[in-house]
C-alpha cells in the first residue's frame, strides 16, 4: 500500500500545469505589490492569453493522461522489484487496479475545483509583475494576439501533457530505480 501511494504521489507530482500561467485579476499578493501600470499590463497580458481557459484546458488534458500514467508507473515499480515473486506482483497489481479508480477521482475531483484555478493564478501572477517590465508585459501581449501567439495558446495543453508524458518516459526509469532501492533499505531495517 505504502508503494501504491507513493507512486500515486509521484503521478500526482507529474501533473503539473504548463509554465504559461499568469494571475487573472488584481489578487491581495498583487495589488500589495506593483504600481497600477504594472497590474494593468498583466491584466492586459491576462486577457490576451485567456489564460483561465488554457489552465483549464491543461487540467483535461491531464486527467485524460493521468490514468495511463499512473498505471505504467505501478506496473514499471511493481515489476522492478526483484524480491517480488509472480503471485506477490500479480497480487500488487490486483491492489493497484482496486485502488487506482479512487486516485484517478479523487485527482479528478482537485482538478476540477474552481478554486484551484482562482489561487494558482494568485500565487504565480505576481512573479510575472516582478521579473518582466510594464514595456515587456505589453509586447507579450501583443504577441499572444497575433496569430502565431495564439496557436501557441492553443497547443499549449496538448503540448504540456505530450512533454510531461516523455519527461516521464525519461524520469520514471530512475525514479524506479530510486525506489526499489528506498524499498530494499526499509525492507532491510
């Protein structure tokens, strides 16, 4: 059991939102912070990035991947225990298959709260107010409304969940690697 969540964590660690995430509105952390130019051209940039609809986008995208990815990653743990015998491996992906339904939801169900969006925008918008200028923020701006920005918003999603499924390709053999060995030190004290 202690390996399932582990490796749900680890799927759930994957799950991450593409790097093209920017505060909607003034938020507390924002308006604390930046002149009102500042918060003007974010909103701006905000506005011509539909940056609500992309985040959106991104968490479908993700629970569409999810349960694949979830799956191969038990199976690759599972089957990289070579303590384990058949019976003990069969029995371990019998435990996933019961338990994986219930993971994929209960993610599921993260990804779609509201408010999810609402305060990862107030978290990450300000960081964008800090480290790009009030000239900077408006010629990202219009370049989100051209028509190449905007086929880069639109293929953003698909194209987060395609670099996070070949990222896990490259990960997930170390990261097994890892913890079949956590796995042996514990089992060894």
């Amino acid at each position: 059991m202690k390996n399932i969540l582990l490796a749900v964590t680890c799927a759930a660690a994957f799950a991450g939102v593409p790097s093209l995430v920017f505060a909607q509105d003034a938020a507390p952390a924002a308006a604390a912070q930046g002149s009102e130019q500042e918060r003007a051209a974010v909103k701006e940039l905000l506005a011509a990035m539909d940056v609500r609809k992309m985040m959106l986008a991104s968490f479908t995208e993700m629970e569409t991947a999810l349960p694949q990815m979830m799956r191969s990653q038990m199976t690759a743990v599972i089957n990289a225990d070579p303590t384990a015998s058949d019976e003990k491996k069969q029995a371990a992906m019998a435990r996933v298959e019961q338990v994986l339904p219930g993971a994929i939801e209960a993610i599921n169900r993260m990804f779609r709260d509201p408010a999810l969006v609402d305060e990862m925008m107030a978290e990450i918008g300000p960081l964008y107010a800090r480290n790009y200028s009030v000239a900077e923020l408006k010629e990202l701006a219009a370049f989100y409304r051209t028509p190449l920005g905007q086929k880069m918003l639109a293929l953003s999603p698909r194209l987060a969940a395609e670099s996070m499924a070949a990222g896990q390709k490259i990960v997930a053999p170390r990261l097994n690697g890892l913890m079949l060995e956590v796995m042996q030190n514990a089992q060894a004290k």
